[in-house]
C-alpha cells in the first residue's frame, strides 16, 4: 500500500473531525487522493502522503540543512525521555502534534502509543523530510497548515501536543473535545547549558528564563500542572555538529562556527518542563 493509500485510509478514519480552512465546512470524503469539503474545495494528497491546506507557502527559517540535521539529532534519541512523559499523559483517537518540524517526535509518539496522529507544521520543507523514507507503521499522517486555521472541526481532537513550537491557543480551545488534554513542553532554564555558555559565555544569550512562556500559558489556563524532567545526553562529535547546526541559538555565531566545533561538547542537558491541561 503506498503512502496516497495510507492517507486516505487514515483520512477515511477520521473525516467527521476534519474540517476546511477556508470555509470551515465540513469534508463530505476523500476521494482517488482527494480530500473534498462540502463547498467543494478540494486538497490532494501528495504522493508522500501529506496535505498541503495553505493557499500560499510560507517562508521561514527553517531550512532544509537546519531540518536535516533536526532529523539526525533528534532520531539519535534526544527528546525520548521527554517524549516519554508526554505519552503518558494523552488518550483518545486522534492526536495532533503541533508545530511538529520534521515529524522525529510524531513517528515516535505514534509508535508508543495506541492512537491515530497528526503532525502539523507551517514549513513546507519540514513536511517534506517528515514524509520522506519508508513509510513507517503506525502511519502518523503529515500536513502543512497554519496554527491560526487548524484544519480541524470543533472538539475534533482528543489531544493536542505543542512540543517546543509557538501556539496559538484559541484553536486548541476550539479544537480540543471535551475531557481532552493539552500537553505543552517549554525549555526549562538548563535546557541546552553547556551550548549556550560555550557558544555566549557572557551577555544576554548566556542564560535563559523560561518564565514568559510559562506564564503566558498559566494566563491562559488556569488549571495547569507542571512537571520537570531534567537528563544529560552524550554527544559525539556527529551530534555536536548537528546538535550546532539544528537549533536556533547558535543562529547569532555563525561567524564563529568553525572554532565552536572544533571545543564540541561531550553531553548536554535536555531539561523541559511538561504542562498538562485537562478540558
């Protein structure tokens, strides 16, 4: 079964909690790799089974290298501990991973636990490297759409997990059903330490308070419980390289790459703190 089968049969699954972006009708089937709402727009599946429900692509800067080595260091088993906590927090059918980047942590959550998932994110090429390879069992299904118009219908989803990645809480409000669960992981203040004192020992990028995103969160949810999870990982000189290349802090030390690489890191600390919300 190719993966334009396996999309649609996923589909087929779950079409009464789908919902069109642009009208926000109802999808009425899917047909020969055509997903067809009830005001007859319509979104092929592409032939490595994802969704395209943006009317425009958005550039961001995530590139493919960045995303590339995401994939590396992530499938090296950076975030398992993590995502192990995760699982253990969410039920149901049908499960979205949002912002999922290039769907390391969406395959992993869908081959730990008894459910049907979603990886969604806004940046083309991450979807693409998400929907590259073998297809893997279970078949977690990977589509390019915007947090702001989740392609979803109201109460459509038994759990949303937003794993690092912005939010946009009003959809996951509308989404979420009843008796669901949100699961957010922010950074915690030691996430990435030893990178962030080797790469900015001194100034504002030496430290990092994860209190604004936390807060924002409590704001918005008065019922939030938190957990902490804190592990070293090891690191060779692979990983520190893809380690470097992948996140976002080190976007400001380009100019210094070559000689950060050649100090490395033996381990670092992946801390995280895990808010859970129960509607």
């Amino acid at each position: 079964m190719n993966k334009i089968e396996l999309a649609t049969q996923f589909i087929q699954r779950h079409l009464h909690q789908f919902q069109c972006p642009i009208c926000k009708s109802n999808f009425n089937e899917v047909q020969s790799g055509t997903l067809i709402c009830n005001n007859q727009h319509s979104f092929n599946i592409a032939k490595k089974g994802s969704l395209f429900f943006l009317n425009n692509p958005v550039n961001t800067e995530y590139t493919n290298e960045m995303l590339t080595y995401r994939n590396q260091f992530l499938t090296a088993g950076f975030f398992n501990p993590m995502l192990e906590e995760v699982i253990n927090n969410i039920s149901g059918d049908l499960i979205l991973d949002a912002g999922c980047g290039e769907g390391t942590t969406t395959k992993w959550m869908a081959s730990h636990f008894d459910g049907d998932f979603v990886g969604l994110d806004i940046s083309k090429p991450a979807i693409n490297i998400a929907g590259s390879g073998i297809a893997p069992q279970p078949y977690p299904l990977f589509m390019v759409g915007d947090l702001a118009q989740l392609p979803f219908a109201d109460q459509g989803l038994t759990s949303i997990v937003n794993i690092l990645s912005p939010a946009n809480y009003q959809e996951f409000d509308r989404t979420l059903a009843t008796h669901g669960e949100l699961i957010k992981v922010i950074p915690g203040n030691h996430y990435l330490s030893e990178l962030r004192q080797l790469v900015y020992p001194d100034g504002e990028h030496a430290t990092y308070d994860n209190a604004p995103v936390k807060n924002h969160f409590i704001e918005h949810y008065e019922h939030v419980e938190f957990s902490k999870i804190s592990y070293k990982f090891p690191l060779n000189d692979k990983l520190f390289t893809a380690l470097f290349n992948m996140t976002p802090l080190t976007w400001q030390a380009q100019d210094r790459k070559e000689a950060i690489l050649q100090d490395g890191l033996k381990e670092i600390t992946a801390e995280f703190e895990i808010g859970v919300v129960h509607k």
